[in-house]
C-alpha cells in the first residue's frame, strides 16, 4: 500500500505533488544535497587554488576556472536555500531551482573535468569514460529495481 503523497508510475512508488502543486521535503534528501554541494565546494575552491598560484593560462585550465567560477556561488546558495528548507514541510519545484541546480552541477562536472584535461589529457578521456559506464550502471540498476518492485498484474 502507498502512503498518502505517493502515487505508482511504472510500478514504482514516486512522490507527487498535493493539490497546490507543492511536494513534501524529505529531510534526508536535504541533508543528502547540502553534503554534496558542499563537498563540490571544497573540490573547486582546491581545484581554483591550485590554479590561481601555479599561473595555468592553457585552454583546459581557463575553462575549468570558469566553470567553477560558476558553479561554487551557485552550489553556495543552493546549500542556503537547503537550510531554509529545512524549516519548511511542503516545497515546490520552479524552473529556476531547476536550472540554478544544472548550472552549478553542470559547472563541478566541467570544472573538474577540464581540471584532469589540464594535468593529461589520455586521463580524462578515462573519466569520460568512467562516467559515462557509471550512467549506464545506474540506468540499468534502476530497470532492475522497478522491475524487482513492479505489482504483479492482477488478473
């Protein structure tokens, strides 16, 4: 049996809005969200440190500095606006959350991305590589899960 603010899509149990189109936050999830953003934080202020004193003026370096450039104050106030979350039970989903949240995670990924690019470049193509298996993994497992937890058919 689903609990009251979930509905079944494809078997599984998702959340879905109330009638105001707002989702209830789970507070796990915030937690969950303000570590990772914080940790991107602190990979980037590294990653632009060790720029800023060595001087890399090469194309990979220039890139990654501006991608974290971007996405560190990004990543920043979504750990904020987490906290405020935090003293609040429903929340909506607007567009501009959405986006904020693909700038700032799309900016630690090219970030560190043209960071590896810049030490050699053979190892990022690993990374590509690497992350691209990782998407497929999870893909994959996910199928199983849904599948795994899909209701018999009632017949």
């Amino acid at each position: 049996m689903d609990s009251p603010g979930t509905e079944r899509r494809e078997g599984v149990a998702r959340p879905k809005p109330d009638r105001f189109g707002r989702y209830e936050i789970p507070q796990e999830l915030l937690r969950f969200d303000t570590l990772m953003d914080a940790a991107l934080i602190v990979l980037g202020v590294y990653i632009l440190q060790a720029f800023i004193s060595t001087g890399a003026t090469d194309a990979a370096a220039r890139v990654s500095i501006v991608a974290w450039v971007v996405a560190i104050p990004l990543l920043a106030f979504l750990v904020l606006l987490n906290r405020v979350q935090e003293a609040f039970r429903y929340t909506s989903i607007p567009w501009y959350l959405v986006l904020a949240r693909g700038l700032a995670s799309g900016g630690a990924v090219a970030g560190f991305g043209a960071a590896v690019w810049h030490l050699w470049m053979p190892a990022s193509l690993v990374l590509i590589a690497s992350g691209l298996g990782g998407l497929l993994l999870y893909r994959a497992y996910q199928a199983r899960l849904e599948r795994d937890n899909a209701e018999p058919a009632r017949g």
